[in-house]
C-alpha cells in the first residue's frame, strides 16, 4: 500500500503464486518442470521469479538469450539452464563457460559449439530441436538421423537432448498437435534403432503439459501457465492457478471540468457535461498501449481512460466513482475488491494476447516481490 508513496506505477509480482503455480504442473505431470524465464520472466522479473519456480519443484531454467542466462548465473543460481534456440556465434563461448545447454538443428552449427566448448575447456550440452511443424527452428524430420549419427563422432559436444515445439497445442483441435506428435515419434524411434536417441526427450509448453499426456515425455517447458496466465484467452486454466502480476497506479490529480473541454494530446474527448476527470501517472513509456477502449479500477469500479494515452500519464472519467481522490490506487491489471481486470482482458483492449501484455511492462516500472 505505501508503494504510491515511491512509486508512480509499479508492478506486484506475488512469488507464492509462481511456486503454487509450477507445484500444480509437476504433480499434475509427474515428470521434470523447466521453468521458462526469457524475457525477464515474460515481464514478471527474472531472477526472483527462477528463484521461486526453483522453491516451487522446478528444476529446470530457459531463457531466450545469452545475457538471460548469464543474469541467472551473476545472481549465482546454479540450475540447469536451456536456451531456447539461436545463439549469435561470437556469444557461444560465453554460453559453454556459463554451463548454459544450447539447441541446434544443424552440423555446422553442433561444430562451432565444438570448437567453442574447445577453448573454453569445457564440454557444451546441446538439444536437438526437430522441426515437426511450428516451423521456425529445427531440423526437418527427414534430415535427424543423418545429423545425429554424424553428431556423435563430435569432440566436446555431449547430447543432452531432443525436443520439438507445437504451433497450435492451445487449440481445442488438437489434430495439428497429433500430426506434429506423431512427426516426432517417428524421429524418436528412428534415433532409438541407431542408438543416437539423447536421454532427455521433451515437446510439450503449458497448454500441452495441461492437456496432452503423451507429449510429456522427460520433462515439460513451463512459460504462460507458470505465471497463472492462460495458455488461450478462450480457455480458462483450472481456478488453483494464481496470476502472479498486478499493475497499480494511483491518482495523481482529480478535478471537474465544464463541459466542452479537450482533454489530452489532440483533444480527441471533449467532456460532455461537468464531468469528474482523473490523471493517472502511466503512460506508453511504462508500457501502457496508447490504444483507445483502455479501462482501470478505481474505487472497486471499471473506469474508463479518456482521450490519449500520454507517454506518462493517463486520464479516466470518474463520474462512476464519485468519492475518488488524489491517492487513491488504481489497478491496471489485477483485482480491487470484487472487481478485476486480468491480462487477458487487457490483451482484448489492445488486440494482442496476454503474453505480450506482461512482456510489455515496461522496463523503468519497479518490480516490487511479494513472498
Ligand atoms: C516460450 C517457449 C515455451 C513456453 O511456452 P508457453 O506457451 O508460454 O508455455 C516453450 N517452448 C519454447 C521452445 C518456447 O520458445
């Protein structure tokens, strides 16, 4: 509460959440969890949250980028780390001697991290993505055998293991995810005869880890559901998921104004009549979509945003909540009294998915950790 003391607009990160949320996925799957952290935690913070997932039975960490990684590292977290695909190439050695486990999908590419993992002394762990229909990193089905066969007689390199992502695991359909299963099967048999199948198999995100046992395989890559947001808007998660992430604000000004007048850049809303005008210290450059249809809480009550959204403020119409002040917080996204606005309801304002939405808050909002 006396964060609007210090704070123009901060987000709420609820650590107990994260740790319920990773707790339901390994009971619910029974195998490993690898507790996806890229992009700071898709917003939510990388390093308390990796803590967190870690209390909460996770035992693995992945990340997106090499400075990812190595952020985890300089906290002095000790997990395994995976990172997710491509890794520039002068930045290899770094990720080898930060013991960071690295994708690949071709020769060439198993040879640079040789040589890497060479000059660094050091033996590099890679995973083998296989590209069964997502299209965007891996080898094809056809090329895996001949890959791996050659892989094994790479120095320094040590197999760790194989794994495939789904385009489409959150749709009720679940016809594409069949095909890409079954794509990856097939290469994983095929590896199996030879005795070039890595140890550590895995396939499925957090909509498949909820409704696709067979995709489970070693371990499942847990991103969107550990941070208690929904894999698909349309498809609520089981209500033991917590969102971990709020968004506050508070009223920096209230006043009323006569009717006629513009309020914000372009004057885009005029008052109507005596209207109760509110300014909120968000803005774009916190993250805030400069969209129009943006609502708040003030007062347990959805208010509107009226007019532009400001780089740093905002302004809502508070006829509905007449007893609002200057102090009184503002919710953006979480919930104030019965009322709630979630990520996903936010994603809707701004024509985007709730993933984006957290990845959005911006980088100078302070992340306050609740335990
Ligand atoms: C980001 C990512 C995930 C996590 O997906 P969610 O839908 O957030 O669970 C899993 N696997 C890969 C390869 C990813 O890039």
């Amino acid at each position: 509460m006396s964060y609007m003391k210090y704070y123009s607009n901060w987000a709420e990160i609820d650590l107990g959440a994260i740790r319920n949320n990773v707790g339901i996925i390994c009971k619910h799957t029974g195998v490993q969890v690898m507790a996806i952290v890229k992009a700071n935690a898709y917003g939510h913070g990388a390093v308390p949250v990796a803590r967190a997932a870690l209390q909460g039975g996770a035992t693995w960490l992945a990340v997106a980028r090499v400075d990812e990684a190595v952020e985890l590292r300089r906290a002095g977290i000790v997990a395994p780390i995976f990172l997710l695909g491509y890794v520039p190439s002068l930045r290899l050695e770094e990720a080898v001697a930060n013991r960071v486990s690295m994708a690949f999908w071709t020769i060439e590419q198993a040879r640079c991290v040789s040589a890497a993992a060479e000059r660094v002394g050091e033996t590099a762990k890679l995973h083998f993505i296989v590209d069964t229909g997502m299209s965007r990193l891996g080898a094809q089905a056809g090329e895996a055998l001949d890959i791996m066969r050659q892989v094994c007689s790479i120095p320094h390199v040590y197999m760790e293991g194989i794994f495939t992502h789904f385009a489409r695991a959150d749709e009720p359909d679940s016809d594409p995810t069949n095909v890409q299963e079954d794509l990856f099967l097939m290469v994983l048999s095929a590896l199996d005869a030879e005795g070039v199948r890595p140890k550590i198999v895995h396939a499925a995100n957090s909509a498949a880890s909820l409704t696709r046992s067979s995709a489970v395989f070693s371990l499942v890559r847990l991103g969107i559901s550990l941070y208690g947001l929904f894999p698909n808007h349309k498809y609520p998660l089981p209500p033991e998921f917590r969102p971990a992430l709020s968004w506050k604000s508070v009223l920096s000004q209230v006043k009323v104004l006569p009717p006629g007048r513009g309020v914000s850049y372009g004057h885009i809303y005029t008052t109507r009549g005596n209207e109760r005008i509110g300014t909120i210290p968000v803005g774009y450059a916190d993250g805030y979509r400069r969209t129009t249809g943006n609502y708040v809480l003030v007062g347990s009550k959805q208010v509107p945003v009226i007019g532009r959204v400001c780089m740093d403020y905002i302004m809502v119409r508070l006829d509905s909540v007449t007893e609002a002040k200057a102090g009184d917080e503002v919710v953006l996204i979480g919930s104030q009294g019965d009322a709630r606005i979630l990520a996903e309801d936010v994603g809707d304002v701004w024509g985007t998915i709730n993933y984006e939405v957290t990845c959005a808050v911006g980088a100078r909002v302070p992340r306050i950790f609740r335990e």
